[in-house]
C-alpha cells in the first residue's frame, strides 16, 4: 500500500510541475521616459525578492509566471505595475512624480538618500548645467538655489562670479563658500579652467548639520561638485558630442547720452571746450557724431565643443571628456580660450568589498583681460573711453601715437581720452595664461560586514603666467618719460604657482538591528595649501628690438640714471589644516533620524596657543509621513520635519585669496623696512599684531520642512535660519602713544543672518507626452550688527557705515530733496527735516539697505510635448541699492569741456529755468552730492536669465541610424530686465559701478547627439 500511494505522490507531484512550468516564461520589454529609453529601472516581481534592472537601453528580461505583478520602479518616477497575461513582451512609459526623497544627496562628508537626509540643503544637476553658455559654471546656477545669491558683477569671460549662501557673515574677511570637487576641498578662484559639461551634480549645503563637518571652512556654506563617472552595469560604451556657436552683444542703458550737438550747445552755455569757440549756425552744421560705445564694445562670438566617452562594466566603468571653448568679449581685446581633458575612473572587486577611484582633470586657458577697470587711469580704461568719450571727437583725428601725444599737449585737457585709448588697443597687449591639473584618489576596503576604511589623497596644481606690454613709443609710453629719459614703455611677466594638497582617512562603521540603523564614521584630515610667486617689471623697452613676451629688446641700467632699473619681488606663502572629527547618525525604521558631528580643527594662520578650535553640529528629522495616522492623508505622500544646530568657522579672516592675511601673520608685530628715511636712512615702520588671534565663528539654527503632495505634483521646502557669527576680526582704536593709531583684532561685534527660503514645484501637466512644469524659490535675509564698542557702535568708512543695529555697510547719506528753484542751488534734508543748501555731518543717516539684496529667487517653467522642449529661468533680486557713479558722472559739470554728458543738462537750472529738476551748471554746493543718495539708485530687477527652446528627435527616427539620441537646441542669456536702474547691467555685487565691465546678452545654438 505504501509503495502504491508513493507511486501516486510522484505521479501528481510530476503533473503539477508540468503544469507550473508550463505556467513559468520570459517576459522581455523596454522601460522609457519621456527622454527615451530608461537605464537602471528597477523590475520586480510583486511580493517576492525576484527582479532585475534595465540595461543601458531600458531592456529588461525576467521570467514570471502568468498572473504574477510586475512593478516598475525609478527614482523620481511613479512606479508602475503590470499584470502578466499571454503576452511575452510588456512595454512600460514611465512619468515623472515619484517619491524624490529617494534620491540621493551629500550629508557632510557622506551621501544619503533625500529620505533620511536632515540637512537643508539644495541640488542642480547636469540637465540643468550641460550646454549652457558660460565659462563659469556658477553664472549657470544662478536663480536656481534658494538663499545663495549668486552675481556675475563682469563681462569678464571666465571671471569669477560672487556667491553668499545665507548673508554675508563678515565684516573685513571672506565671504566665499568652500569649494569640495569630488571629495577635495579646492581654489574657488578659477573656475575658467574647468568645463561645466563634466559636473554632474552640484550640492549647496548650507545648514549646521550639513555645513559644521567642515569646520573652520564652513561657516560661509559649501558648495559640494561631483563630476561625472560610468556605472556599474552590463559592458557598454557611449560617445557623446555637443558642439554650440553663440553671439554675444553688450546690454542696452537707458542713459540719455548727449549727441555732438547737444553736447557743443551744452559747453558753449557752460563757456569750456569747444563747443564755446563755435558759433550756433557751426554747431547745427556739426556733422560728426561718434558713438564711442559701439567702437570699443562690439559683438562678440562663441564656440564650444564637447566629446565624452562613458565605458560601463561590472567591475569598473570610466568617464573621459575632451573639450574647447573659445569666447570673445563684447568689450574689445578681451576674450577667453579654454582647453580640457578629464577621466574619471572607478572600480570595485567582484564582493564589493574593494573600491577605488581614480578622477584626473588637465585644464588650460589663456585669458585677455580688461584692465584699471573702475577708478583706475582714465588713459588705461577702455570703458572710460567708451562710457564718457566726447562724441564730436573722431577716430580719425587719430593718426599714430606721436602725433597724439602732440594733439593732448596742445590741448592740455582729457578731451582726447577715446584717442587714447584707441592708442592702446594698438600698441597693448595682456595675457593670462593658466594650466590646472587636478588628481583625486579613494581607496576603500570593507573589513567586515558595515566596517569600511577609506583612504582619500587628492592634489591640485594652477600654474599661471600673467604677461602685459606697453609698447615702446605708445602714447602712455611717451606721456610718462622723464626728463632725459630717452626709452619708455613697460614689460610685466607675473608668475605664480599654487599647490593644494588633501589627505583623508576614514573609518565607517553602519549597522542595522531590526528597525533601528546605525552609522558611526572617525577621519582626520590634512590641508596643505602653498603659494609661490615672482614677478619682475622691465622699464625701458627698444622699439627696434621689443618683442612681446620674449625679453627681446630691454633696455640695460646705465650709471647717469635709474630709469630703466627693472623691479622684481617674489613671495612664498604657505597654510596648513589638520583636522580630527566624528560623525553619528541613526535611524528609526525610516521615521525619525539623529545626526551629530564633531571637530577639531588646527591652522597654521594663528599663533601655536590658539591654533586649534572645536566645532559640532546635532540635527534631527521626524518623517510625518511614515506615521499611521497619516496614512489616511492620501494627497500627502512626503512630508518631513527637520531641523538643526551648531557651529563652524571662517579662517579666512582677510577677504582675498585663500592666502590674504597670512604673510605678515595678523598675530604678530612687524617691523617693515622704509627708504629714505632720517637723513635719507634705512627706517622701520611698526604694525601691531594681534597674539589672540582665532577664528570668526559661527553659532546657527534652522528648522525646516520638505513636502510632496498628489504623488508629487506639487514638491518643496520651506526653511528658517538663524545665524550669527561672532569673534569678528575689526579694526579697533588705540591711544597714539603706543605707537600706532588702531589694531585690527577679534572683537565683541557679532553679526546675526536671519530668514526663510522655499522652493516650490508643480507639475501642471503630467501625461506620456505632455509635461508642464512651473518653479519657483525665493529667499528673505535681514542682516544686522552688533557689539560694537568703538566710536559709538559705529564704523565709518568714507560714505559707508556699519553700526549698531543695521546692516552691513549702509550708505550713510544726506537725503537729496532737489533744486532750490531760487538759485539753482541742491537741497538736502538736515537732521531735523527741514530743507538746507550746507549739510553738515550731523545730517547725514543710514539709508537702512545696502548692496546685497534682501530678497532673491528665480523662477521658470520647462514643458515638453513629443521631443519639443521650452524652459525659461526668470532671476530677480529685490531691496537693494547701488550708487551709480557713471550716471553721476554724466551730470558732473565738472566733465563739460571733457567729456561727454547727459542732455538733461540743456534743463539745467538758469534763471529763466527754475522749475526743473537738474540744478544750475554754476551750483556753489554741488560738491555736497557726494555725500548724499542724490545718485544712489534702487537695483533691484527681474532678469530673464535664461529661454530655451528644442527639438529632441525621436528614438524611431534614428533606429536605422548610427545615433541613439539627437537634440536641437536655440537659447538665450540676460535677455531682457525689469528694473529702474538706468546703467548697462543692474547685477553687481560691489557697492558702487564706475566704467565697469557689464555682462553680455548671449544667443546660441547647439547640438548634442550619442552614439
């Protein structure tokens, strides 16, 4: 029997296999976006551990059976579910609302997902940075992160753009956030040497939890840069080409500039410059109108090629990129050129136990720059030429430089200023040459399960060579000889080195029991950062031997003189951080999180007894989501509770450079040697240091909330802060006896920024084929002052003041009220109110706003219809204010008879003119201007930044191509402004604009297509 009922078990047991096997296929299909194919999806099989990801193309292949739920998955997405039935091949269109917190983001010196993070923080990815314009990669970002106000105060290409994350934070030192590229805290001065196309992420951290890991460097935020790498996935090889051409043109003023014959009818009514010699009838046949403007600013053009090769593998994959950029300046003479090369590679054994990673960058450009931009010799400035050159001088009266160094002698004014400068288009050249080579590397080990050792030693090299040139027998040459001085000109060779230098060793230990998870990590680190330079000045160049930037043709020193002595100085600086520091972090089954850091930190910038100081940070999240009672609120699928406090330093308490204020050291007292001192002696100087030198440090809060509802539709944050940073480094009065008049030191002062930020999305429509979506941030900042003891709680510095109670650096002003239409004469409000034509200094008050606006953001939209694609990215910056010193120049009388200036002065006051808003050309108090708002102009504005518009050519089109993907693209830069600022460009981060430099309207069109 029991043989019998085992042969009728195998029997059935046989069947049933059959019939489940029969049951059990391959299903195959593809996973796409609206972009196209999707690599890296996840496919599950519902309610159980079987799944696979897409490969590079969006194919997946599985087996299941039929009725089983096969669920689709990607960061970002909505997931999607299908049914298995007959069919052998499942096909999935994914769309965009998925559970973002998923995503991954830097914590410090780790990364999280955007679940678990606690840190306020903000992130641009590559969509947003690749095949845009700039030279800079933070020009780009700019409208993008809320509380980081980023300005492009040049049309320099290349320059360096201002950033301050949250406010500034310091009186006299730097207000620059630390830069981290791929794990190495690097030089935020030259990012003209690095190509935007190869960053694939760039991180704003700007909290306490995020920021006090870094110490001594993070008190003015960290922007974290991850450049791109391969993945680890089946073999495969991508090549990638972009290539742009863009036109760039100078941004329109709504100054009303005098032309040739208002301009003579303005002189001849004032009695200087040539218009007085004229009679009317030669002043209406007047026929030259020279718009100097056009002459020295022109239309610029740009090009720029990108090729990139992404190696994928399971064991090791790499990124290596090639590049050109090449972009002239609208301002003549200037321009930028840029070469770079980069690879990226990374690996893993096959346990994932052993990683590494290899990132390796080359960069070289060559820069012509515009120099003595703003107060610098009107003679060397080609914006002052261009802004203020007569326009009834020709280019033609210019023949060669003898003969206009005879025409400025005969005239004895600054009338043939624009000549000048056309001199030196001819006979100046400059150049900035600067190679960049970056190496990063990381090894890490995982010994046991969770505990992971990391090594990581990076280093960075700049070598920059600076060369200028003024001819021999320029004009500038001929105007400075002496007496007797038979050869002129001058040659600059500048030379500078910088090596920068980090070493990181990391113990990780995460664990996880049941629903609690744990991570603990302890590092030190090493900075080295050295700076060597040399520079020397040839005076004296043959104008039969010269050749620029070969030595060829310098004069030798003779015993009659010392005109042709060259100078000569080098320098070597050198700082050095070593830092020891923890972190702690816990989960609790993904609803609430715990994080603390601690550091300390040692820099050689202070004496030995105070080089070392600590930092810590404590964060915490509350996942309300996860709740139960949540679960009802089916709108709500995110939303998170954080918040965070600590502390962290600013080292740099000299703005400049990273290595201002190290050489002399601020801690000691210097003795500088002087020439031709007592009885024409050696004599020295005396400049006292301060011993307790230490840090600025910052003390902050925040407390914020991240959201999602309706699946995603509508995301965002909303955050408040509270910072104030003490131990500020100012200059303090001393008695004179001791032998100087002040002492620059750590003070009482403090400095508290406080204020809201959000940022907003909604997808307005989110279908297959369709999307809209509309985006927004926005900050508020206050700033204020206080602890000042000295001078009453105030510091004076010309027409700028920073005091007790306000912010930093208000104009301190007389209020403009007018013109006294009795004499022509300005009207000012004295302290009591009442109108008076001589203030005095009691009347002068902070105008309560300053340079650095209180409110910015951006906002935009991008929408997509079947490869179609338009986005927009509007900036504004609101409550700030600018003295605007080129319009102030156009209604100086003091420039009629030399320079150009505005018609409104034909309304000058006169007695037959006395209702009128300009004031009489012979006003005795006109000088009293200078210290009143009369030419302080509101800046704010809404720029659009930036409007895109493409085709993204359909996969379908190119199945029979060599190409896997094809787009079109035609956008514009600085479009248009609204703002009541009346200059070239509203966007400036100085307190003041004179012949400066403004930003360029751009237009370009690119492709960019994979193979």
């Amino acid at each position: 029997m029991r043989s019998k009922f085992k042969w009728i078990f195998s029997l059935l047991l046989a069947l049933s296999m059959q019939f489940v096997f029969a049951q059990e296929k391959t299903v195959t299909g593809v996973v796409s976006d609206a972009t196209g194919s999707l690599p890296g999806a996840n496919v599950v099989v519902k309610g159980t551990t079987r799944g696979i990801q897409t490969d590079l193309d969006g194919k997946y292949s599985i087996r299941v059976s039929a009725g089983e739920v096969l669920v689709f998955s990607f960061i970002g997405m909505e997931n999607v579910s299908r049914t298995v039935g007959t069919a052998n091949s499942i096909n999935v269109s994914m769309i965009d609302g998925g559970n973002t917190l998923e995503a991954v983001v830097v914590q410090g010196y780790r990364t999280v997902t955007k679940k678990t993070a606690v840190t306020a923080a903000a992130t641009v990815n590559s969509e947003t940075i690749e095949n845009r314009p700039n030279a800079n990669v933070l020009n780009t970002i700019q409208g993008q992160l809320a509380g980081v106000n980023i300005t492009a105060s040049t049309g320099q290409p290349g320059a360096k753009s201002s950033v301050i994350i949250r406010g500034a934070g310091t009186i006299n030192g730097n207000t620059d956030p630390l830069y981290v590229i791929d794990g190495f805290p690097s030089n935020s001065d030259n990012f003209r040497s690095i190509n935007p196309n190869d960053i694939a992420s760039l991180d704003v951290l700007k909290d306490a939890a995020a920021i006090s890991q870094y110490g001594s460097r993070g008190s003015n935020g960290v922007i974290v840069i991850t450049t791109r790498k391969g993945s680890y996935s089946e073999p495969k090889t991508t090549f990638r080409y972009s290539s742009q051409f863009g036109i760039n043109d100078l941004q329109t003023p709504r100054y009303s500039y005098a032309n040739s014959k208002q301009l003579l009818k303005i002189e001849k009514n004032f009695g200087a410059g040539r218009g007085s010699t004229l009679t009317d009838a030669q002043i209406n046949a007047y026929n030259i109108n020279t718009n100097w403007v056009d002459y020295f600013f022109n239309q610029g053009t740009s090009t720029n090629h990108n090729f990139s090769i992404e190696n994928n593998g399971k064991n090791i994959n790499s990124f290596t990129s090639a590049s050109f950029f090449d972009q002239e300046g609208v301002l003549e003479s200037t321009g930028l050129k840029r070469f770079t090369v980069r690879n990226n590679l990374n690996g893993k054994s096959d346990d994932g136990k052993f990683k590494f990673s290899v990132n390796s960058a080359f960069g070289h450009s060559r820069n012509n720059e515009a120099t003595n931009l703003g107060e610098g010799a009107i003679n060397r400035n080609y914006v002052t030429g261009a802004y203020l050159g007569a326009p009834y001088v020709s280019p033609n009266e210019y023949q060669n430089s003898a003969q206009l160094f005879s025409l400025y002698q005969a005239n004895g004014t600054l009338l043939y200023t624009p000549l000048m400068l056309v001199d030196k288009l001819k006979t100046y050249q400059n150049s900035t040459q600067e190679t960049r080579i970056d190496l990063a590397t990381e090894l890490s080990y995982e010994f046991v399960d969770g505990l992971t050792g990391r090594v990581r030693t990076s280093g960075q090299l700049l070598q920059n060579r600076f060369h200028q040139a003024e001819f021999p027998g320029s004009f500038n040459a001929l105007l400075f000889l002496a007496p007797s001085q038979v050869f002129g000109g001058f040659e600059d060779i500048n030379e500078r080195r910088e090596f920068l230098f980090n070493n990181l060793f990391m113990l990780d230990y995460n664990k996880t029991f049941g629903k609690h998870t744990f991570n603990v990590s302890a590092a030190s680190e090493y900075n080295h950062s050295r700076l060597t330079s040399n520079n020397i000045r040839q005076r004296g160049l043959d104008p039969k031997l010269f050749v620029p930037n070969t030595g060829a043709g310098y004069i030798s020193d003779t015993s009659a003189n010392d005109f042709y002595v060259p100078t000569i100085s080098a320098s070597q600086l050198r700082n050095d951080l070593i830092s020891y520091f923890t972190t702690f972090d816990y989960d609790f089954n993904s609803r609430y999180g715990l994080v603390a850091s601690y550091r300390i930190d040692g820099s050689s910038r202070f004496i030995e007894e105070n080089q070392f100081n600590n930092f810590w940070s404590l964060g915490g999240r509350w996942n309300i989501d996860e709740e139960e009672f949540m679960q009802s609120l089916d709108f709500i699928n995110v939303l998170k509770l954080r918040g965070s406090i600590g502390t962290s330093g600013n080292q740099r308490i000299v703005d400049g450079t990273i290595f201002a204020g190290i050489n002399p050291p601020a801690f000691a007292d210097i003795y500088p040697g002087s020439n031709n001192a007592y009885n024409n002696g050696t004599g020295y100087n005396l400049n006292l240091g301060f011993p307790a030198l230490k840090w600025e440090t910052t003390e902050q809060y925040n407390v914020g909330v991240d959201f999602e509802l309706l699946r995603g539709r509508i995301r965002g944050s909303f955050d408040y802060y509270n910072k104030k940073t003490i131990d500020l480094f100012i200059s303090e009065p001393l008695v004179p006896s001791t032998g100087a008049t002040s002492l620059t030191k750590n003070s009482d002062a403090f400095i508290v920024n406080k204020g809201f930020e959000l940022s907003i999305g909604y997808d307005v429509v989110r279908t297959n084929d369709l999307r809209l979506t509309v985006r927004a941030n926005g900050s508020s900042n206050d700033n204020s002052v206080g602890g000042i003891i000295a001078n009453n709680g105030r510091i004076i510095t010309g027409n700028l003041i920073t005091q007790n109670g306000g912010s930093i650096r208000e104009p301190f002003v007389y209020h403009y009220l007018g013109v006294n239409p009795v004499n022509g004469n300005l009207l000012f409000q004295d302290i009591n109110g009442n109108p008076t034509e001589t203030p005095v200094a009691a009347d002068r008050k902070p105008l309560g706003k300053n340079n650095v606006p209180k409110y910015q953001g951006g906002f935009g939209f991008d929408f997509d219809y079947k490869g179609f694609f338009v986005s927009s990215t509007f900036t504004f910056a609101q409550d700030v204010v600018r003295y605007d010193f080129d319009l102030s120049n156009l209604y100086s009388p003091g420039n009629i008879g030399t320079f150009n200036v505005t018609d409104d002065l034909l309304n000058a006051w006169t007695t037959t003119n006395t209702a009128t808003d300009v004031p009489s050309l012979r006003a005795g108090n006109i000088s009293a201007q200078n210290l009143s708002d009369r030419f302080i102009k509101d800046a704010s504005y809404v720029r659009l930044r930036n409007a895109q518009i493409g085709y993204r050519v359909p996969k379908i089109f190119l199945a029979k191509t060599f190409l896997t993907d094809l787009s079109f693209t035609l956008q514009g830069e600085n479009l248009f402004n609204i703002t009541q600022w009346q200059g070239f460009d509203p966007e400036s981060s100085r307190a003041s604009d004179v012949y400066q430099y403004p930003t360029a309207r751009q237009f370009t069109f690119g492709v960019d297509l994979k193979f």
